[in-house]
C-alpha cells in the first residue's frame, strides 16, 4: 500500500521497507532500499514518499489524546491529576468525566507515544547504518536539540513537560536498538517494572517511616487550603509569580519524578516499541484478527481491571496509604493492556479505506506532533494562567472536556492545511534545521 498525505484519501499503508520517526516528519528507508552507500555522509531528510501513514495516525491520535490528561494540570493544582478528590468536584457529570478519563487516558496515550517514540530512535538509525554510516552523532545531537525544547518549555511554559524525559530515555535505549524484538519486548517490561517494585516496598515499609515524613506526604497528597490558596494565586498572577511556581516543579518532574518514575516508564515502553516495530504491530503490518484481540484484550481485560482499581481507590477515601503505592498498581499495568487495545482500534482504522475521513487529519497531526504537543500548552496557558484569561481553578472537569474538544477540532483542522503548504510543522522544521546543521526547505514546491 502507499503512503498517504494530508488531503488525500487513505486507501492503504505504505510499504514495510520505508518507515517514518515518531515525533518528526522523518522518514527511513530500510536496509535494501537506500542509497548507495557511496552517497553523501551529509545526513538528508527523506522526502514524504517514505512515510508509513498508520505511524502518523496513531502518533497523531496519542498526541490528541494526551490532552485528556495534561488539561487536568494545566486547569487545576498540580497534584489532582494523581489525586483528583484533592482538588475540583467529583460529583454528578465531573465525577463521570473523572472517572472515564482514569479508565480510557490516564497514562494509556503516554504508553502509545513512548513506543512510538522508541520506534523513532530505532529507525532514525536504521535509515543511516543502511548507508554504511555511524548513525550516533546524528542521534545524540538530535536527542540534545530536543532536550532544549523541552527545558524551554518546562521553565517557560508549562512545568509538566516530557519532552526533557523523552530526549533523556531516547539517549539511553539508542545502545540497544539492534537487540532482538524478544529481548527489547522483555528488558522494556522489566524496566517498567522496576516503578511497581518499588512503590510496593515502599508501601510495606511505610510503618519505619518517621511522622514528619508520613506528614509530608500526607500534605503533598492533599495539600490544605493555604497551599491551595497559593498555588492557584501564583498561576493566576503575572510572568513572575508563575515562575516561582513553575521553576521548581519543573525541576523535581525531571530530577525526583524522572528518576522514581519517567526513566522507568517511559524508558521501558521505548524498548518495548522498538521489539513492536521489529515485529510489524506499529505499522499495520498484522492482521485484521491480530489487532481485533487486542482490541479485545484492553476493552475486556484492561478496562475492567483500571476501572476496578479507580473503584478501590475511592473506596480507601484515596488515602495516600493505599493510593500512593497500592491503588496505582492496577491502572499502572492494565493501562498497557488498555493501550494495546487503542494500538488494535487504530490499526484496523488504518486499514480500512472508508475511514480515510478520520486518519487523514490524524495523520497530520501527527507529522506535526511536537508543534501540537507545544501547541497544547500554549492554548490552555493562555486560557487558564494569569498572562492569559487567568480561569485556572475555575473551570470544572466538565468544561475542561469542552475545552479539549475545540482544542483538537482545532489541530485536526489546521494541520492538514499546513502541511498543504509546508514541509514540516514550525517546531519540527526548527528541529530538522538545527539537527541536519543546515536549515531545510520549507515550502512545498
């Protein structure tokens, strides 16, 4: 099948020897239909014949997706996207919305885009071994380059990046791009693995605790109303008063939390997503039957058991005891299952013509995912914080809903007639430019 690009009608999924770099609108050739090897050392772009569609798409509806989760930290205090009775109404319609986001979103399109993002790291290499050339200086310095992008954007825009872990992970997994799909599908789940070990140690050891750390947990968990009070005054106020705020959670988010949680996570789904690629799941490679099971699997296995872990959770009165370490392991592991399921509905969509009104637009969006990822924090900062409309905490998870749909109808609309006239979305020129040293096209001719 062959590739297909915004505003055209999808019919198929391009070739298996031809694969593009989740994040980017990077395309690689496989080993057998690259250059010869005499050519050029200087890295080049590949062109937008090179594209595997079904990788935009579900890179595209993780980007969008992802939004259900970061809207909850964008409209309310930091702490309610892990703890939502410590801030907000849970009651009626909000209640509802709380609880379908925890089952259907919460860390599933995070789950999606790490794999996919390890994808990229594997064939961004692969389509420069294919030359006979070394692919590491052309890795690390584009993994360097997205690191600033996020550090610019923690510190300047919004404290809840990943940008910064992604770049860091993507570095560290780049060593075992060439394993076998056995071994990156095991080690990725061994590393995830590592998270869920050490919250329930930590949970059985919470009576050797001192009272002031119990203390400090408990505050952290369910801040009293003086914090509150401060955190939504700082984010409704001027530049400076966000930056008081903003500067250190972005700096514990990518040292404490990176370390006990993203560098194991997102690490691990990275390794996982190249053992995938290798065996042909992320690009529709496999069968209608293939992705139905797994459609299966998250809607009958995965589900059930997020939405009997949320259950638990509100019936300990999300008490940080149980929550913090026990409550969060079933949607911690089921979430995965729930993001094979997603991973199924969207291949099956990819393979399926008549739904070529849907995976067109995803599809841009998704070759412009770093520029609708910052996209995202722009337009919710400058609806919630005070340089903007200043509506932080005052929007309930009802409207954060209403919120989040203009937001995508918006990216859905405007990114297919961008790439009409460019290349590459604003950011991901910026980034190809900066990593290729040379700046790039950018119309299209």
């Amino acid at each position: 099948q062959t590739a297909v690009v915004p505003g055209a009608s999808q019919s198929a999924i391009a070739p298996r020897t031809s694969r593009s770099a989740p994040g980017t609108s990077q395309s690689v050739i496989a080993p057998g239909t690259s250059r010869p090897a005499s050519a050029s050392a200087t890295p080049q772009p590949v062109v937008d014949a090179g594209r595997i569609v079904s990788l935009d798409v579900l890179r595209g509806f993780a980007i969008l997706g992802i939004l259900i989760i970061n809207i909850q930290n964008f409209a309310m205090i930091d702490i309610a996207g892990f703890n939502p009775s410590a801030f907000g109404s849970l009651a009626g319609a909000n209640g509802v919305v709380a609880t379908l986001s925890h089952i259907l979103a919460d860390q599933k399109f995070m789950t999606l885009f790490a794999m996919l993002f390890g994808a990229g790291v594997l064939l961004m290499a692969s389509r420069r071994e294919a030359k006979g050339l070394s692919s590491k200086g052309l890795h690390y310095r584009r993994m360097s380059f997205l690191l600033g992008f996020g550090l610019l954007h923690a510190y300047f825009i919004w404290s809840g990046d990943i940008l910064v872990a992604y770049a860091l992970c993507g570095s560290l997994v780049y060593p075992f791009r060439n394993r076998t799909p056995a071994f990156l599908i095991t080690a990725g789940l061994l590393t995830v693995s590592v998270v869920s070990v050490f919250t329930m140690l930590s949970g059985w050891s919470l009576h050797l605790w001192s009272p002031e750390q119990l203390g400090d947990l408990a505050l952290k968990w369910q801040p009293d109303p003086d914090g509150i009070v401060r955190e939504v005054n700082a984010l409704r106020g001027g530049w400076s008063d966000q930056m008081a705020q903003r500067a250190p959670t972005a700096l514990e988010f990518q040292t404490l939390v990176f370390l006990g949680w993203g560098l194991w996570r997102a690490g691990g789904l990275m390794l996982v997503g190249m053992g995938f690629f290798k065996l042909g799941i992320l690009d529709a490679g496999r069968s209608r039957r293939f992705y139905g099971t797994l459609v299966a699997l998250g809607l009958l296995v995965g589900v059930p058991v997020v939405a009997y872990g949320w259950h638990r959770n509100v019936q300990a009165g999300w008490d940080f005891r149980y929550s913090v370490f026990f409550g969060m392991q079933y949607n911690y592991w089921a979430s995965l299952v729930v993001s094979m399921g997603w991973l199924g509905l969207i291949m099956l969509a990819c393979k399926s013509p008549a739904l070529g009104w849907i995976t067109t637009p995803l599809s841009a969006a998704g070759r412009m995912a770093l520029s609708n990822y910052i996209g995202q924090s722009v337009i919710c900062t400058l609806i919630f914080y005070g340089h903007g409309l200043g509506y932080f905490g005052r929007i309930d998870r009802v409207g954060q809903i209403g919120i989040i749909a203009v937001v995508w109808l918006l990216q859905l609309l405007v990114s297919p007639i961008w790439l009409r006239y460019f290349r590459y979305g604003p950011l991901e020129w910026v980034w190809r430019s900066l990593t290729y040293r040379r700046c790039q096209p950018m119309w299209r001719e």
